[in-house]
C-alpha cells in the first residue's frame, strides 16, 4: 500500500487554469530594444532620470551573461516576449470603475468581498499595469504611502528618487537589469517614523497575455521605529507557451524598524519566475522574508538581508514545492555587516514525480563583525524516489567571533508513518496529504490566516481522489 | 470456541506470515469473541508483533495462508485503513513520530473517517477532553505535535487516548507496557478496564505478566515459534511468570523491556 501509488498524488496540478479575454489598450511588439524601452518610459510619461535609469539598466542587460549556475535557463527566448502591456489608460479609482471582465477573474481568482472591505488596501496587477487600489482611510491618515509604483513614482517622485535602485543597482544581475529597464507595476510602500500598520497590506498579482513577461518593480521604506507586514500572492493562467517572470523587491528598514513580506507564489507551471529580493537593516531593524514557492517551471530565488548595523536582525522562512518538470532553486542570502547582527535560514523543500528542489544560501560575515549569530535550517522531504534535492551552503567568514549553525535534512515519507496514519482509518491520499501539512507546518503557522488555510486546502485537495 | 454473547469478533485460522521471505508465523488460530479480553503471551522471536501487524496490514508482512475474519467478514483483501473504519485498532508498540500534525487535528480526522457525519469541532473538543481527563491527561498534550518528543509513557498513553475516542470494536496492544513506570501501567491499564464492555474485543500481546495483574484477561494464549502451543485461563499467566517460556522449549531472553 505505502508506495504503489504514490506518485499519481497531484500537488502541484494547476487550479486557476483560466483566462479572460482582455483586450490591451497597448501591447509593445516581441523583443527587447532602446525604442521599447523609451516607449515605456514615454507611455508614463516618467521623468528624465528614470529613463536614464532604464537605458543603463539595459546596457547592463545586455553586458551580462546568463547565470552558470541554477536552474536550465536555456528556454527563454528574450525577443519572443512582450515587455509592456498597457490593459486601459487610466487607473480605477474605486471598485465601481474596475471593468466587469477583471471583476469576474477576481471572482474565480476567490478574493472574497469581506477581504477587499477590511484589508488595508487591494492592489490587483492586471498583466503589467495595477488596475485597482484602494487605501484605507486611517491609513492614509497615519501617512502611510501604499500605491502602485507607477503612481508612486509620480506622487511622491522625491522619495522614490533617493530609494529607487539603491538596494539592488541596475546593474546588480542580468534579471535585475532587465527588470529596471522595462519595470512596470508593482508597490510602492512608505511607512512613517513610528507608524505600527497593524493589518497586512495586500497585492495579487497576475500574468495574463500570452508570452508575456512580468517585471513588476516593489519598494518599501519603513522608518524608524515603524512596522509593516506586507503580503503578495500571486496565481496565473495556465499557458503553452514560456512565460518570464522577473520581479525586484527593495526593502529599506530603518532603526528599530521591522519588515514582514509574505509571498505565495502559485505561478502555472510554465513561468520561469526569476526574482531579486534584497532588504537593508540597520540598528535593531528586523527584515523577515517569508516566501513560498509552489508553482512555476523554474524558480530562482534568494531573499537576502543585509544587516548593516549592530543589532539588526534578518530571517527566511521558505517553502518550495516542487512537481513534474519543475525546478525549485530557492534560499537566502545573509550579509552581516556590522557586530552584534543575528539571522535566520529555515527553509523547507518538497520533491515528488521527479521534482527538484534545491536550497542555495550564503551567510556572509565581515571582518570586524564581531559576536554575530546565524541559523540555517534546510529540511527537504522526498515524496519518491525519482524526485531530487540538493543543498547548496556557501559561507563566507571572516571573523572568528561568530557562531554560526547549519543544519541539513533530507527525509522521505516513511512507510511506518503511512502505516500508523492508514491504522486510524485515513486513507493513504489523507495520510500522505497530514505527513506534507505536518512537514511545511512551522512555515505555514507564521501566514496569515486565509493563506495558512489556502496552502493546507491546497495539499489536501490535490491529495484527494488523486490515488488509484 | 468461547463466545460470551455468541458473536466471534476476530478469527484466525491458521495464519501463515512471512518477513522478508522468512516465514514468522506458522499456522496461528486463535479467536477473540466480542466483549472479551485474551492475552497472547510469548518469548521475544515468537511472532507477537508479527500477528499485530499483519492483522492489521502492514505492507511488509505478507500472510502467505490462512484466513483472517473481522465481524465475519474477511479481511485479507483489505487496505489498512479500510480495515481501521471497520472497526479494527492497533495500538503501536513503538507509534511513528508525525511532526508538525497536532494530536487533535489528527484524531478529529480520524474519527471522521469512520463517521458518516462529521463531529462538529466543539462536540469532538468535549470529546477529547473528557477521554484525556479519564487518563489524566494534560489538556495541552491535545496540541502537541503527534509523538514527536514524546515520553515511552506518553507514546503509549497516546495510544489509549486514540482507542478511547475511535471506539474501534477490537483492540489489538501490541507490548503497551514496555517502556511504562508502575503509575503509567495502572493508568493505561484503567483506561483499557473502562472500555470493556459488551462490544470490545481486547487482544493484549506482552511478553510479561505484569500488565495482566491491571487488565485480568478471559483467556491466555502461548505463542512459541510462530504457533499457538497452549490457551487457557488466568491462571496461565501467572504460571508463566513462575516458569517461564522454557517449558515449551524456546529459548527465553532478557532483552526486552
């Protein structure tokens, strides 16, 4: 019984395998050159030093070689993508003036109407343009700045200008690079010295065109003192065709500051989704991560903290999943830069029907960076014998006052496991569904709610009925 | 065969198991009636945990010959689990540790399973407590992670607590006194001493006596290489404390706990 049929249970088969027909009001031609990029510039009419930005980011682009090491990048094809889609001209200002046709792929995306009442603010990215965003009132009130980037950059264009691009340069690698020469969407978030947001501030985001890339662009700056959890969660149109996700998160977290960014991502399984991720912690800031990776055909993603001030303090939480044809290259990047600076690595990997997954981190300490503390955790379960996972921990030392754990599982669903479980009288999918639960579930008690419950729905629903 | 209200719960009739292409069990009949409490009592080696499992339908142990009835239905055929709604329990001699799955959430789907209806989440935490209570039981054990870092007692208390609150119509421990101070055997055994009653069918496996002063069994079973070699009363029991196994020619060890 244990293993017969245990590689029919479907985890990872897509669920929202839907897509509207939206007409864009503008689409740019396939492939990646100057005038693309001066036309994006120009449709947002931005300012003349964020085009100047876009066209060193694609010099840089095009200066940089691909990554050696990883996942197999070798399908993606850079001149059969569109870079910019534009779906309507101007933003919606209420829920009344967002198009029928998006309000229905809400509606089968599941965001409920209590949600968009009592969450803080709905930014919903519609291809590559935020067509919905609402803030609450006492927010706006305590100053909190919670836009699409593109607003925000027009808003507030004095504090984006000294943020934009200064945690992750142009430059920083070749998917950054292209991501700061056709950004488009994405957050921007301000959070005033002191200011404790209490509810989690949400975004979904979502890939609809065909051969269409993604290159949302999110900026947070949380001050002194001040607290925000930000949540992203993201489900996408199964499509035949590659699809390129390729997002940058920058994350400012200033003295006594802390930052919590959520995501799930449930990309459809053919979406190379290649992120940048990095944070700044100064003194006594905290920076979480906590990222969960369940679809796409390949993910490359390393959140990273630099902890640049005694006292600072950085963690990952992650979960990656990984199916048929899929390749999970995910981890965490620690940079203690200053004494007295901690972190945290616990990352958590699932492999079944010949899956990969891999966990690939680096703790960094810096001469002079003395007493400074980091954990990493990295626990891989196997559901059979074809899947596959590997652990990748770089450490880079160069101060002798440290201490510095690392700690590598790899374990498989056991028969005894299956067996005590079958005993009770639930079926091997259940069994098998409670051992996954059980195994991400000091990840998912850290989500908020509606995802905690949404992730165990999700195994267990793929679990049922998917055996013999 | 014995049979209190005239119904057999469990028959076995010439039960042949093997591990690993070594046969283990070598023609085991035995019937346990509802209502009653038998003790299958044997050396080390003889096959005890063998019959547990296989009774149950672990994987590994392949029933070779024989015949294995549950409420007069033949239970061979079936899936683990499908033998568990129908009523079949084992409690582990040594559970397996789930990590990250509460022991509520766990047993709540547990006892689902074998409902048509679902038990609302209040009436199933009134449940839980009342049988925890019964084995004097921390309430916070119910949100514990399922065995993981539990005590040998706990582990086994956890067992009881699963047979407390499934109800199954047989309950098969396999050595749910090893690894239990003098106070952890009187409560367990306390818990299995509430259960019986007119439906419960008990098959206690121990190597020892001593678990057999708490829950006095109706028969007693000798398992020696495989085979049933000798049944009777109490009173066999407590003739094996005094003489031992070697009298049926097996080779008696000590290792066990």
């Amino acid at each position: 019984m244990a293993v017969k049929d245990i590689e029919q249970v479907g985890l990872d088969t897509y669920k929202f395998g839907f897509h509207d027909d939206i007409q864009p009001v503008y689409t740019s031609p396939k492939g990646l050159s100057e005038d693309v990029v001066r036309e994006i510039s120009r449709q947002k009419d931005e300012p003349a030093w964020m085009l100047d930005f876009r066209l060193e980011a694609l010099r840089q682009f095009e200066r940089k070689s691909m990554p050696t090491w990883g996942a197999d990048l070798s399908r993606i094809d850079f001149d059969d993508i569109h870079y910019y889609i534009r779906p309507q001209d101007r933003q919606a200002r209420s829920w009344d003036d967002v198009p029928e046709d998006i309000k229905s792929t809400f509606d089968k995306l599941g965001i409920p109407e209590a949600e968009r009442k009592f969450l803080a603010g709905v930014g919903a990215q519609y291809d590559s343009e935020v067509v919905y965003h609402s803030i609450r009132d006492d927010l706006e009130e305590q100053g909190v700045i919670f836009l699409d980037m593109d607003s925000g950059l027009r808003e507030h264009e004095d504090i984006v200008r000294d943020y934009f691009g200064t945690v992750i340069p142009n430059g920083d690698n070749k998917f950054a690079a292209l991501n700061s020469a056709v950004w488009s969407g994405g957050s921007f978030v301000y959070v005033p010295e002191g200011v404790r947001v209490d509810i989690p501030l949400q975004a979904y985001f979502r890939i609809n065109a065909e051969n269409m890339g993604q290159f949302e662009r999110t900026l947070i700056i949380v001050e002194p003192g001040a607290y925000v959890h930000y949540v992203e969660g993201c489900t996408a149109p199964v499509y035949a065709t590659d699809s390129l996700h390729s997002a940058v998160v920058e994350i400012i977290v200033k003295e006594g500051g802390r930052c919590r960014y959520t995501t799930i991502q449930n990309w459809s399984t053919d979406v190379f989704n290649l992120v940048t991720k990095r944070a700044v912690a100064y003194r006594d800031a905290t920076m979480e991560w906590v990222d969960g990776n369940l679809g796409s055909k390949v993910t490359m993603k390393y959140p990273a903290v630099y902890l640049m001030e005694p006292g600072a303090h950085g963690e990952v939480l992650s979960i990656a999943f990984a199916g048929e044809d899929q390749h999970q290259d995910a981890g965490a990047k620690m940079v203690h830069a200053a004494p007295d600076t901690s972190s945290l690595i616990t990352s958590k990997s699932i492999s079944r029907k010949g899956g990969r997954t891999a966990y690939r981190g680096y703790v960094q300490v810096m001469p002079e960076a003395e007493r400074c503390r980091s954990n990493v955790e990295c626990d891989a379960l196997l559901i059979d014998d074809r899947s596959r996972s590997d652990t990748y921990p770089y450490m880079d030392i160069e101060e002798s006052d440290v201490a510095i754990q690392h700690e590598a599982t790899v374990s498989k669903v056991s028969d005894q496991q299956l067996f005590y479980l079958m005993s009770r009288g639930l079926t091997q999918e259940q069994a098998m569904a409670m051992v996954v639960s059980g195994f991400i579930e000091p990840i998912v008690k850290e989500l908020p709610m509606e995802y905690a419950v949404e992730m165990n729905r999700l195994i267990e629903l793929q679990m049922e009925g998917s055996i013999g | 065969m014995t049979a209190t209200n005239g119904q057999t719960t469990l028959s076995i009739r010439d039960l042949h198991v093997s591990v690993e292409d070594a046969e283990i069990l070598r023609g085991v009949t035995l019937d346990v009636p509802a209502g009653e409490v038998h003790a299958l009592m044997g050396p080390n080696g003889s096959g005890k945990s063998t019959l547990a499992n296989a009774l149950m339908g672990h994987p590994a142990y392949d029933v070779t010959a024989g015949q294995v009835h549950f409420k007069g239905r033949d239970v061979l055929d079936l899936e683990t689990d499908e033998r568990a709604r129908l009523g079949m329990f084992l409690a582990f001699q040594y559970p397996a540790e789930i990590p990250g799955v509460r022991v509520a959430s766990f047993l709540r789907l547990a006892l689902n399973a074998r409902r048509e209806s679902e038990i609302s989440v209040m009436a199933f935490r009134r449940l839980l407590l009342e049988k925890m209570q019964m084995l004097r039981m921390d309430p916070k054990f119910a949100s514990r992670y399922l065995n993981e870092g539990f005590s040998g007692g706990e582990k086994k208390r956890n067992e009881i607590l699963q047979l407390a609150v499934l109800e199954p119509e047989l309950a098969i421990l396999d050595e749910t006194d090893s690894g239990l101070d003098i106070d952890a055997l009187r409560i367990v055994a306390d818990g299995v001493n509430r259960l019986r009653g007119s439906d419960l069918g008990v098959l206690v496996i121990t190597h020892y006596q001593r678990l057999l002063n708490y829950i006095e069994p109706d028969r007693v079973h000798v398992l020696i290489d495989g085979r049933v070699v000798e049944s009777g009363g109490k009173e066999l029991a407590e003739r094996l404390e005094a003489e031992g196994y070697e009298r049926y020619g097996a080779a008696t060890t000590s290792e066990d706990a």
